[in-house]
C-alpha cells in the first residue's frame, strides 16, 4: 500500500542507496502506484515513497524554493478552516498543492508545524538549514511506522515487508506478538509479529541530528481528557455545528469519490450533512455473490432519497476459484495484520475504485461516538496450540490490555489503530481512504460527551433529522428513526437485534453444542430470516466451497510442523468443521493467517 520507507546511517552511500530500493520496490503493489527515491548522503539521509497515482503524494519529493527543505508524506492532511484562512492571509494556496503548502507550513511554525497537522499520515522532513531530520505520523499511528535500530543504521518503513526484504535477523516472529495475535486477533502496543521490529506510536516525533535520535510525542491524548464536560445540550448543538463544519474537508478532491455506504448512523450523518457545492458522489455498498441485506436495501433508499447513483459490488465466483490467491494477497500486503477472514476486503476495494479512486467511509464513528467495541479475546481452542504457546497465552489477561483508560482514548489510540488497522491497510491499497470520524475536531469534541451521554444514538439522529429530515424515516440496521417511541419503534429494533445476533451465530460465533443445527439455519437463511445484516459466510465456505483450499493448506502446515500447533489438532478441526460438527472458523483464520505469514513473509519474502 502507499506509504514511505528509508534509512538513515553514516554508512556507504552505494549500500544505502541499493538496500532502500530493494525496500521501495517491496512496496509496490499495483500498476497505479507510483514511486520515488530522495538521497541526501552528506546527512546519511535515504528515503523512498510509494503512492497512488491519483493522490497528491505521487507529486513528491515536496521542496520549498531554496532548496534547504524537503518532504516526503504519505496519506492525507486536512486543514481547519482557521489555518486555511491563515495560510491565505500569507498568500498560500492549499489548494493547488497540498505538499508545497505544508513545507511553507513547516517554514513559518517550526515544531509547532507537526502538532497542527490533521488526518491521518506519516512523513519525513528533512531541514538542511539546521542539519536536522523529522520522522512522524499521525495522532492515531494509523499511518504506521515500523522501525529498527543497528548500532549504525535507523531502518523504518510503513510496512513490515519493507525491513524484512533487506533485514534477514527480523525474519522470526515474536513470540509475544504471536501470543497476542492468538489472544486478541492483533499484536499490542508497537509490538509486531517480528523480533525486534516494532511501530512507533501515534503522535510521534523522531528527531535526527548529528548521528543521534530524539524520540518524543507531539501530542498525548491527555490533552483532550482533560476538557471539561459539556451540557447534553450543548454537545448536541456543540457537535451538529462541528460536523458541518469538518465534512466539506473530506469531499474536497480533483478526484471523483464515492461513499462506501451501509444503512448505519455513521454515513447516514454523512448523507444528510453532504455539501451541495461538492461534485455529485457516487455511492455503493458492499455485498455477498446473491441474496439482499439490510445494508443493500436501506443504503439504495438513502441514496434514492439524497438524489445518488447506487451500486451493489458483489462477491462473484471467481473469488472462490481464485481464493488462495486473494487470501496470500492480503496476508502479504497487510503483513499479516488482516487474515485469511479479510480476503474479501481488497477484491470489493478494487471493484470501488473502478467507480471512484476516493473512498469516503463512515468508519469509527461508532467507536468514537458511540462506544461500540468489539476488542475482546477472540477465544481460540488451547487444544491448538502446542503447550509452549499455551503458557504465554494464559498471562495475556484483558484486564492487564484496557486498565483504566478513558473509553475513547481507548478507541480512538488502542483499539482502531490495533484491532482494526487490517482492514484499513487492505482497502488503503486500493482506494484513496477517508473517514471524518477521526478528524481532530470530532475526536476532540467527543471526549466532552456527557458521560451518561457517550452511548446514545441521540445526537447522530438529531443532525440527520435536522439536515435531511427525509433520511430520518428510513430506520437503520438496528431499526433506529426519528421516533424510536411506542410499541411499534420497540418491536423493529427487538426484531433488528435479534436477527443481527443470529447472522453472528450463523456466519462466525456458532457455539460447537448448536453446529449440528446448522442445516436448520441455512434453512432460515433461504428464506430470508437470515442473511439480513451480513454478507460475508466464511464459516460456510470454509465448509463447502473452500473445503479443498482448507484441506491443502492444513496439511502443508502440518507438514511444515509449525511451534506453535497441535498437529494432531489440526487434521480434527478440519474433519470436524467441514463436517458440520464443530465450528472453528477463528482457529482456521489463526492457522492459515500465520502460515501465509511464515510462508509470503519470513521463508519466501527475498525470493519473491
């Protein structure tokens, strides 16, 4: 995916420079990337870049007219109404060229410059007046950086890949990282499936100056904890002007965007607030090879109502024929952070972008807003693992990973940039990715929710009947209006909660006791009580139409004879869940995810 590697070290120039495009070209994944090189050898400084064709990056290396600053960024950066007047007033143009904006940025407010910056990204300046070098990303570490230090040389890259292609002693994994993958579906806390590689946090700043490294946070989440608390009025009123406000910034593009929508809160705020100077987008919504979800339905109502073209992208048959190869696609591009269950994520991005190379998304606004979490050990079977592996799964406790934070901070910088970064990587590598629900205006307006407030729909509903009132008859996925009152609202949203947690039983969390009633459920499914919120049926599949990529796969890691399974293990769970009598469509993903890691990533990775 986009993103930025290099090296900075006092050793050989040629070295250098032929190790980082090995690391650059690691990175190129599609024929509408484009890529770079920037050397500086009189400061030891080697850095490439990969970037979309569409977005302003592919413009780089950013420099400012004397030459003595230049930039390399990956991902985006929006600017608040405040700055942009700002910038103006000194007769800037943010518009004609992001990155030639931001290096006179730097110029006119040094440090100050990283901790005013806004979206998600990472980048390096390199500052030849004071023989100085930054390396930084966002507030979140959504742009992640990974990073190792030698006694002569400081690697970092936005993927792991990029390390491992030139660095052979990080081709093992962690055990840590591993232990926590198995608990938690992730690693923790900068730690990655790789020993001794790690990712910088979020709010990072690297400073590089005569062969020493600064590392310090611009920014600490404590500096929004400690707003005070507003009035549920007042946030409402508070809220509704703030998103208003901060939305045009994620329309603004040269470029054709579409919105990924779904029949939630979250893009449904997005559709009422749309603004009317932004170029018409086209919308769409992901769904399963046949069948209608509730998504479906209700997303092409919203659309209809708000005057947009809709489209169904659709899982076909050739995701199945071809399905080793989507799934290795997505462990590799990812470096494992999305498994085998994210290998629908990249096919239905590619099939966006035909439609727009601009993604916008509704995404974490549930998180951030709501309170909604779904962080929580995934609950393998221990008969999987060899006993070795077992010990270091018992000391990961969920106690020990949430402690005490507050409930957003714990979102916004623990759980999304953990848990759900996969998803996020892969579709970043197909489309140009936005979300506003990470923007440092709601985030920072989110922690001044009454506390009694902070899991109440009320407010999203409250800008959507304010802006679009039409938007407000149409319910959610979980039966939410404008008038959620009376026994009719109360029966819509039992009857949309109910089938929502069957969909869960029947597609991933079907307890082994009831697996033998599956024929019972895909009965319901056929007739419609299921299949209503998801689309996406990998326990099935792995069941039927990938019980032989199942059956093959298993079997070379037994053959391989992994540390850290149970062999004997591995041959029942795959009799037993294409059978029908269990279910362990996680313990499947965990196996086939850290084989295609071993596999694409650690023994295969120089060759490929």
């Amino acid at each position: 995916m986009p993103g930025l590697t290099g090296i900075i070290s006092q050793r050989p120039a040629e070295d250098c420079q032929r190790l980082l495009k090995s690391m650059v070209a690691s990175m190129e994944h599609e024929r509408f990337y484009r890529s770079g090189t920037h050397f500086i050898p009189e400061m030891g400084i080697y850095a490439g870049w990969v970037a979309d064709e569409d977005s302003f990056a592919a413009n780089q290396v950013f420099i400012n007219e004397r030459r003595d600053i230049a930039l390399i960024f990956a991902g985006e950066c929006f600017i608040d109404s405040e700055t942009r007047a700002e910038l103006a007033r000194k007769g800037h143009d943010v518009g004609a060229n992001k990155g030639d904006w931001l290096v006179h940025f730097y110029e006119e407010e040094g440090d100050r410059f990283f901790a005013k910056l806004n979206g998600l990204f990472s980048g390096l300046l390199i500052d030849k007046r004071q023989r100085q070098v930054f390396l930084f990303n966002d507030r979140y570490g959504l742009e992640r950086i990974y990073w190792y230090e030698t006694t002569d040389a400081t690697y970092f890259a936005s993927e792991a890949k990029a390390l491992l292609r030139i660095l052979p002693e990080l081709r093992e994994f962690d055990e840590e990282g591993v232990a926590q993958f198995l608990t938690y579906g992730c690693a923790l806390d900068g730690r990655t499936l790789f020993r001794g590689m790690h990712l910088l946090p979020g709010g990072s700043l690297c400073s590089f100056e005569n062969g020493s490294c600064h590392k310090k946070a611009y920014f600490s989440p404590a500096t929004w904890e400690s707003q005070p608390a507003l009035s549920i009025d007042s946030f409402e009123s508070e809220f509704e002007e703030t998103f208003k406000q901060v939305l045009p910034r994620y329309f603004e593009s040269e470029l054709r965007t579409g919105i990924s929508l779904t029949a939630g809160l979250d893009t449904r705020m997005i559709m009422a607030c749309r603004p009317e100077s932004a170029e018409k987008p086209v919308s769409y919504t992901f769904s399963g090879e046949k069948g209608s979800t509730l998504d479906d339905r209700l997303a092409a109502r919203v659309a209809k109502t708000c005057g947009l073209e809709h489209q169904l992208l659709r899982i076909g048959s050739d995701f199945f024929s071809n399905f080793a190869t989507y799934g290795d696609r997505t462990v590799y591009i990812t470096d494992g952070c999305f498994g085998i269950l994210g290998a629908h994520e990249i096919y239905l991005n590619r099939q966006a972008r035909q439609l727009a190379p601009v993604r916008l998304t509704g995404n974490y606004g549930s998180e951030v807003l709501r309170g909604t979490s779904t962080f929580e050990p995934i609950g393998l079977s221990r008969s999987l693992f060899n006993p070795g592996i077992s010990h270091s799964l018992s000391s990961l406790a969920p106690s020990s990973v949430r402690g005490r934070e507050h409930p957003i901070t714990f979102a916004a910088f623990r759980e999304i940039p953990w848990s759900l970064f996969g998803s996020l990587a892969a579709g970043r590598s197909q489309t140009i990715f936005r979300t506003p629900y990470l923007d440092n205006e709601i985030v920072a307006l989110a922690y001044r929710s009454p506390e009694s407030f902070r899991r109440s729909p009320h407010s999203a509903l409250r800008v959507v009947m304010n802006n679009r009132a039409a938007l407000n008859h149409i319910p959610t996925d979980m039966g939410l209006t404008g008038d959620n009152s009376g026994v009719v609202a109360m029966l819509r949203r039992g009857f949309c909660k109910a089938t929502f947690k069957l969909d869960y039983f029947n597609n991933e969390g079907l307890p082994h006791w009831l697996s033998p009633l599956d024929p019972v459920f895909r009965r319901f499914q056929s007739i419609g009580i299921l299949g209503l919120h998801k689309y996406l049926h990998y326990r099935s599949w792995f069941s039927r139409e990938l019980a032989g990529y199942l059956h093959d796969v298993v079997t070379d890691a037994r053959t391989q004879q992994s540390p850290f399974w149970n062999s004997d293990f591995l041959e029942q769970m795959v009799r037993e869940h294409t059978c029908g009598r269990r279910n362990y469509v996680r313990e499947i993903n965990a196996v086939l995810t850290l084989e295609a890691v071993e596999r694409l990533l650690l023994r295969d990775l120089p060759s490929r």
